[in-house]
C-alpha cells in the first residue's frame, strides 16, 4: 500500500534526516535514505512507515553488488 506523496515529502530519515525515497510499490515497501552515509531501509507496514532505526535495515543500491553489513 503506497504512502502518500505528500507525507514522504515531509519525512525524513531518523538516523541522519536525509530526504527518503518512495520505495513502496516494490516488494518489500520501504522508504529509502538518500544520504551515501547511512542508507538504511525503512519498512512500509499497512501504509504505515515505521521510522524506527532499530527496524531499519541496510540498503546496498542495485548495481552495487555486495550484501548489507549487520547493524
């Protein structure tokens, strides 16, 4: 369930306030950090964001290669 454009316009990362980036019509739904230092993924449950670091996974960008590093 998408989250509406206007919400993400307002959200920001809550580990290091960067911008985030509408990943919910993919699978897992997720907001993404745009920063290059942190990047973590953050779960989309219900239409809900859960902007919680502790639920936050790592993000590696497509292309990169390499899997995501334990927090």
């Amino acid at each position: 369930m998408p989250v509406e454009a206007s919400l993400i316009q307002i959200l920001a990362c809550p580990a290091c306030h960067a911008p985030l980036e509408d990943r919910t019509a993919s699978d897992p739904a997720e907001l993404i950090c745009t920063s290059g230092d942190c990047g973590l993924a953050y779960p989309v449950r219900d239409g809900i964001p859960v902007l919680l670091v502790d639920e936050a996974i790592p993000h590696s960008p497509k292309g990169m290669g390499g899997t995501p590093s334990p927090a």
